[in-house]
C-alpha cells in the first residue's frame, strides 16, 4: 500500500514481526492465567467488573457499587441488573423503611447461596421461578467464589435454618 508517496507493508506477517517485537519480554513476569484474564477483560469488560467482586462475600453497599460500575461499562439495564440493584443497599434500605426492621448495609451476604434459598422458597409456593433461575445463572456464570470455605458454608447453614424455621412457622 502507497501512502503518501512512501510504500507501507500491512498483511499478517507484519503483524505478527510487531507482535513479536512486543512479545519479547522476560518469561518470568509472564503468568498464563493472569494473561487470560487480561485478554478476556479487554474484550469483555462485564466480565473485567464482575472480577473485582466476590459474589459470596458481598456486602448491599458494594452491590450498589457494582451496578453502577456493570453499567459504565455498557452493560444493558436489563432483568439480571434490576435483580441485582434490588439486593444492594439502596433499594433495601427503602424496603426496610417499609417493613420496619434491623438493616446493615455493610453487612457481608452470600448473593449466590441467597438467590438459590429465594428459587427453593419460589418452588415450594408455586411461584414463578425463571427469572430467577436465570438470575442465579447469571450470577453463577461470573462467580469465583470458593463454595468450600469453612466460614461461607457455617453461614450458608445457619441462613438455612433460619429459612427452614420460618416456613415451617408459615407453614404451622
């Protein structure tokens, strides 16, 4: 290709001469999973917000904060977004307006374990359980959280005792 009057070469193999050129860097500083990440983050930037959250360890606040961050990187307002602001901070802090009781927006929940508790209790009346099925999908589909720690499993427990209670309570 002639560009102003001087002859620039542009196939692949000029491409891969620069992409080598960059390449050369020491193998040391190089790690496979961190490169992956890298390269998935540029083309995905929900994926790149997801990544700086644990959806097991979260807190309403820092829900807040995720949906603010999903959408400045372009992620639609749609079904999975609107569940997800319904958790954070903002929106359950007015819901306790409403109903009255104790709200700490600080306090550390499990988002994966209490979407799965909220489609057990959807089953168990006959609701309907899609949107939430593809919600936990979604939530799933970006979760990196470790399901075997001690800590988030004693928790997991006794959040399924207090739910157990109170349907049998409802139920009685």
């Amino acid at each position: 290709m002639v560009v102003g009057g001087s002859m620039h070469i542009t196939n692949v193999s000029s491409y891969a001469g620069v992409a080598a050129l960059q390449g050369k860097q020491s193998a040391e500083n190089l790690n496979g999973a961190d490169f992956l990440a890298e390269v998935e983050g540029e083309r995905d930037p929900i994926a790149a917000v997801m990544a700086n959250y644990d959806l097991q360890n979260i807190t309403p606040v820092e829900i807040d904060q995720l949906v603010d961050e999903l959408r400045g990187a372009g992620h639609p307002f749609d079904q999975n977004l609107l569940m997800l602001s319904a958790r954070g901070a903002e929106f359950r802090s007015h819901l306790a307006e409403v109903v009255g009781g104790v709200y700490d927006p600080h306090q550390q929940i499990d988002l994966v374990a209490q979407t799965q508790d909220q489609l057990i209790m959807a089953r168990r009346y006959g609701d309907p359980t899609e949107a939430i099925e593809r919600f936990l999908d979604y939530l799933k589909s970006y979760d990196e959280g470790d399901v075997h720690d001690a800590g988030r499993t004693q928790q997991r427990l006794v959040h399924e005792t207090m739910l157990r209670d109170f349907l049998g309570a409802t139920h009685a």
